[in-house]
C-alpha cells in the first residue's frame, strides 16, 4: 500500500488505511478516490497530492 502526501498542507492519504469518516474505506486506493474529491484539511483536489515514501 502506498501513501500520498498533500502538497499545500501535508496531510497523508494512507491506502491501508483509507478516510473513514470521509466515506473511503480501508484499503482504498489512491487510483479508486473519486477524481472530484477534495483535501479536508485545505481543499485542493488529487492533483495536488504526490506519491511518496514516508517513513
């Protein structure tokens, strides 16, 4: 599984874990995101996130 990081704000989409309380279930990911969705923490949409290693 892989997690994207939010290039304006720095929140951290986790697939494993997904966004419960934003409707995306554990183990979602990135690819199935709806393409309309929006960061909860600044509002952008996913082509503001970028793929990283995070450890």
């Amino acid at each position: 599984m892989k997690k994207y990081r939010c290039m304006v704000c720095g929140l951290v989409y986790n697939e494993e874990e997904g966004w419960p309380n934003e409707g995306i279930v554990a183990g979602t990911s990135w690819d199935d995101v709806p393409e309309d969705w929006i960061c909860p923490d600044c509002g952008v949409g996913k082509e503001d996130f970028e793929m990283e290693e995070i450890v």
